[in-house]
C-alpha cells in the first residue's frame, strides 16, 4: 500500500483519538447545550483536524499541541466557572424569562434579539398556540426555549432560582419583587446562618422555598 496512504490512515486514526479524549475531557453536555465557548472549541478542533490530515508532510505536533492547548483553556475555564459566577455568566451567558404570566417581554426579546417568528415557532413546538397558555417562557443560553404551561389553577411547576452555589441570584428576587434581607430571613427559618450553606435554592408559584444544603458545609 502506498506510504502516503498509510500516512492519512494513521493521522486520521490519531486525529479521532485526540479528538475523542478532548471531548471526554470536556464533559457530557447534549449538542442543544453548548456554549458559544463550546461552539468555537468545536469549530477549532475541525480546523485542526483537517490541517493534520491533508497535510501528510506536517509534523504531528503541529496540530497536537494546538489541540492541547484547547484541551487546557476549556478545562481551565470549566474549573473558573464553577468558582466564579461572574465569569460563568459572562462566558455561558444567563436565561432570559420570555414570558411572564402570558405576557410577552418585549424589551427583553429585542435585548436578546430574538423575534416573535422564533418564539411562536419554538412555542408550537411544545405544542401551545395561544401566548395567554404560558405561564413562563425562558430563553437558555443555548437559545432552547423552555415552557412552563400554566396549570389549572393558575400557577405552573416553574420554580425561582434565588440562591446558587452560595450566591445571590437577584435576577431570581427581582422576578418575586422581594429583597436580600427577606430571603435571608427565608433561609434562617430553616436553619441556615448564610447564604453559604446553601448550594441551591429555589422558590415555585406556591411561594414555596426548595433548599439543598452545600455538602462542603455538612
């Protein structure tokens, strides 16, 4: 068989293995989920991919040490996200509530750039046609659009976020119009000093508070 066969086969064996472990590095996220970080990781890898297999007369460390080098920002940059919130949003970038109540948020659609075609075409595809069925619309980082449909009596399942890995999260007490003293208060009733303690805490239409407690304070 001819070398330079030979040559494309093993790159191409070697290119899938590194991308494969880079990958599984990276964690199991769904396509739908990926960030714009994830996105151009991605795109970066193909690029490299292709160098390494159409150039057969490269060195192999051309293309090895670039995807290493991505390989350590993604890690690098998973592990700031989970110490850092402002980063991760920054990076990942944060839910937007669409609609609240059956009223669409205008203001926060032109903010996100994101028109009525789309929200009434991923709306249908829950299956809801009528705008006034909704009881909360949230536009994902990812731009997947999540429903809560509104139940019988008014409410829906869709819960609050207020406290995250120990933070604060106002957006979460701007949507219930209450402040940080009355959410700590919340907390002290079920035992809870600081916001600390609490890895995540969420509040549904019930005004009904879901605490779980940060294993690294137990």
């Amino acid at each position: 068989m001819d070398v330079l066969v030979l040559s494309v086969m093993f790159r191409t064996l070697i290119t899938y293995l590194i991308i494969l472990l880079v990958f599984r590095f990276m964690g199991k996220r769904e396509i739908g989920e990926l960030s714009v970080m994830d996105l151009v990781v991605f795109i970066m890898l193909a690029e490299i991919a292709v160098f390494l297999i159409e150039k057969p007369d490269a060195p192999l460390w051309q293309a090895i040490v670039p995807m290493a080098i991505l390989l350590t920002i993604q890690l690098v940059s998973a592990w700031v996200s989970l110490k850092n919130q402002r980063f991760r949003n920054w990076f990942d970038g944060k839910p937007s509530v669409i609609i609240k109540h059956g009223k669409v948020d205008e203001h926060e659609m032109r903010r996100q750039r994101y028109n009525f075609n789309d929200l009434l075409l991923q709306l249908r595809e829950h299956g809801i046609q009528q705008v006034d069925d909704v009881a909360y619309a949230i536009l994902e980082p990812s731009g997947k659009l999540s429903v809560f449909e509104k139940k019988e009596n008014g409410g829906s399942d869709y819960a609050v976020v207020l406290i995250a890995d120990g933070k604060v999260q106002y957006s979460g007490l701007k949507t219930i119009r209450k402040h940080k003293q009355w959410l700590l208060n919340e907390v002290r009733k079920h035992g809870f000093q600081s916001f600390e303690q609490i890895s995540l805490c969420t509040i549904n239409d019930q005004g009904e508070l879901k605490i779980d407690e940060n294993n690294e304070y137990t």
